[in-house]
C-alpha cells in the first residue's frame, strides 16, 4: 500500500496570505488527522476529520481550518498567515479513530515571512 | 491533561549501548504509543502497548508500562547510530491521541 502523502512538500508565504496544504491518506484509512510541529511548541494536535465530519478539535484559531473529501482525503486551510505559522504540518491517518495507530505523511514545511 | 512527558528530553550515548527513555502521563488510559522521529520527517510509529499489558518487545525495542504509576520507559537495546532521533510516547485515552514533547537521543559511532 503507498503510505500517507502530502503536498506540497515546502511551501513560501508571506504574512496576510492564506495557504492550502493536501493529505491523501493510506487507502482503506477513514481517519486524518493533522499537527503542528514547531520547535518552541512541539507537536500540537490540530484536528481530526472522520467521514468528512471533523470529530476533534485542538487549541487553534478559527483561522485554521480543514475538511475531509468523500474518499478519505482531507486539506487544511490557514488564513491571514503570521510568522508564528512557519512550522511543518504532519498529517496522519489511521483506520478508524485518531486512537488507533497513526500513520504519518512526510510533512509540508511552512515558512512564512 | 492527556499528554506524556518524557525525560530525559535529551540523551547522548556510544553505539552499542543501551537506551533507557521514560514517559509519564496523568490521565486514564486505553493504549500508549511510542514513535520516532528522524529529524524533519514524520513519525513512525514503533510498538503499541495495551493498558492491561506490562511488557512488550518488537525486535530490539522494549517497552514497559505500568499504569498505577502511569508511566512507561522504552528501552533500545545495542543501539546503532541510525537511532538517532527523536522519541514521543503519546498515552491514548479515549479521545485525540496527544504527543509529548519527545526525548531527543544521539546515538554517537
């Protein structure tokens, strides 16, 4: 089975611009979760879509936000970028809840400047 | 809160040695994970242990969990250089999975 893809893979922003990144989980995985990972914060749990319904939520501004697509794959949306967004977005998939075994892709590194 | 905290957060060893790293965590569980790391790249999962388990072992990985204490150690045993990187256990209730803040280990030739 291919393993959990993401895209872009390095992506340039500057502050005020929004951003899109993609995340095609493994087939068969009906779970996607996404994550922060900045060196200041370590690893922070975004949200978690199921059935193209988000099921779990973390601490985030309403200017991230995502969703899930009927087969699985799942985008984030960041709007109005700030320097505090440079970080690299994990997504990751699992079978059937976030609890089970995560998968993850490689990451899309954000810089924004 | 759900999250594990690991410790040492830094560890420094020779090729061949063992490593010993620890995770503690506050809330009930179902399940704990361990991952690595490798240095900007997603997680790997390692080993999953179950909350009425107290060992388990997946080649040179150890893991160990002992939930009256709510705590857990993975040991890598004859580590090689190509372990280094960074480890997170992530204790699993019954809602999102949460990260620690990971043990950064440097296996050194």
């Amino acid at each position: 089975k291919a393993g959990v893809t993401q895209t872009p893979r390095y992506l340039i922003k500057t502050r005020g611009q929004q951003v899109t990144l993609s995340c095609s989980p493994i087939s068969g995985h009906r779970s996607v979760s996404w994550y922060q990972q900045t060196p200041g914060q370590g690893l922070q749990f975004l949200f978690e879509y199921f059935s193209e319904t988000q099921r779990n939520k973390g601490n985030f501004p309403g200017r991230f936000s995502g969703r899930q697509f009927s087969n699985s794959r799942s985008e984030m949306n960041v709007s109005t970028l700030e320097l505090g967004d440079s970080a690299l977005y994990l997504c990751a998939s699992s079978l059937a809840v976030n609890t089970d075994t995560q998968y993850f892709g490689p990451g899309t590194r954000l810089t924004v400047l | 809160s759900q999250q594990g905290e690991e410790d040492p957060q830094a560890l420094s060893i020779q090729e061949g040695e063992n490593a010993t790293m620890n995770c503690s965590y506050k809330t009930s569980i179902n399940n704990l994970q361990w991952y690595r790391q490798n240095s900007g790249r997603g997680l790997v999962h390692l080993i999953l242990i179950r909350s009425n388990e107290r060992e388990k072992h997946s080649g040179r990985l150890r893991v160990t969990l002992d939930t009256s204490k709510k705590s857990s150690s993975l040991l890598i045993t004859a580590s090689r250089a190509a372990d280094t990187a960074s480890y997170f256990c992530a204790p699993v209730g019954f809602q999102k999975l949460v990260f620690g803040t990971g043990t950064r280990l440097l296996v050194s030739p």
